[in-house]
C-alpha cells in the first residue's frame, strides 16, 4: 500500500479520465477519527474492446481517498457508479464552493454605480471561475442606491474583480482593509455525484509500482 498527497496524482487521474474507466465509489464519514474517505474501483469501460497485442491490457485501479478533517461534504449518494470522463476526479483550491471560507472585505462606494453594469462585467471576468448564479449571491445587481453607500462584503477571490471592475468604471471607493489570507480547505468533486471540503487529501493506491509503470507508457 502506498500513499501519496493528492497534488502527486495529477496525472493518474487525467489517464483514467481519459481513457474511458467507469468507477463505482463508496462513500463514509468516520467522526472519532474526522476522517472521511471515498473507496473507488475503477475498470475500464470497453477492456475487450481496447485489447491490442501491441499495447498492454487496461488495469483495474482500486484506490481510497481520504479526506482529513472534513468541513464540509455534499452527496445524494452512498455508494454510486460513475464515467469518469463525465463525471472526473477533481481536486480544487479556488472554487465558489470554497468561498464562505476566506476572508471577506467591505467596500463602500462615494459615487454612482450602475449595478447591472458592475455584475455583468464581473461575471465576464470570472468566465469559468463561477456562475452568474454563484457572483449573484454576493453581488446583487436589482439594489440601486445613492451615494454613499455599503455596496458589498465579498470573498477574497471575488473581492479583486470587483474592485477592479469599479476602477475601471471610474467610480469612487472606500476600502477599509483588503482582505487577510487565510488557508482554505481543498475541495474534492467526483462530477456531480460529491463534493468534500477538507483540510488536505491523501490517497492510498495498494501496487501502485505495477499500476505506475502501466501509466507511464501511455
């Protein structure tokens, strides 16, 4: 058995998303130990299909991800069976999911702001970052007010483009602080199936020699 830190298996699960696995997980919650961990057996999709004498045969991979200190974790599933090419193995450390985890900073307004204006641009500057609908819970376009006004208190990750939309839109701003850096938990997502907030991931891969030599001829 050996175990690694998610950042070392990049490349592992880029090869089994991409070369058609199905994986079927179960998922547990281990309190005493605030652990939790997601049991994955993954095979390929088409096994007869892909063999060619010239190429070695595609592996089953079992491995587990643990989850260490969980914050948070959203499944409708205890056990499920997923494509990994539409439902990936991801890990992230800026995510919306995360935002309610960093630190945030007012920011108030001396001058008219078009708020249409400002959350249109921004959800332009976020493209694929997050959702119109993610911004929008920390952004209200529909508010209009006179100045001088509170006009929000934004995560970290959004407060940069919101600041710097409304400099580039000329308007006058009081910005008491920025805000502080603070570690954030990592985000682990299987498509839409889970999503796990912890304070790090490790995964045990059992003959991973074998399985690693495999993947480094693909």
């Amino acid at each position: 058995m050996a175990t690694f830190h998610f950042r070392k298996l990049e490349k592992w699960f880029d090869i089994l998303e991409t070369s058609g696995y199905n994986a079927n997980f179960s998922f547990r919650c281990e309190s005493r130990t605030e652990r939790a961990q997601v049991s994955f057996e993954a095979y390929p999709l088409n096994a007869i299909d892909r063999f060619d004498p010239n190429e070695p045969q595609l592996p089953p991979v079992n491995f587990t991800i643990h989850a260490i200190e969980p914050k948070c974790f959203e499944s409708r599933f205890g056990q499920k069976s997923v494509f990994l090419e539409h439902d990936p193995i991801n890990f992230r450390t800026e995510a919306p999911y995360l935002w309610p985890y960093e630190n945030r900073a007012d920011i108030f307004c001396n001058s008219p702001v078009n708020r249409e204006a400002l959350f249109r641009n921004v959800v332009i500057r976020m493209n694929g970052i997050a959702s119109s609908d993610e911004i929008f819970r920390y952004s209200n376009p529909l508010i209009s007010q006179d100045p001088p006004f509170w006009l929000d208190r934004v995560p970290a990750s959004l407060f940069r483009h919101v600041r710097d939309t409304l400099e580039k839109m000329k308007v006058s701003m009081f910005i008491p602080s920025g805000p502080k850096a603070v570690e954030i938990p990592v985000l682990l997502e299987v498509g839409q199936a889970i999503r796990i907030a912890a304070r790090d991931f490790e995964i045990d891969i059992p003959e991973f020699d074998t399985l690693d030599a495999w993947f480094a001829k693909r």
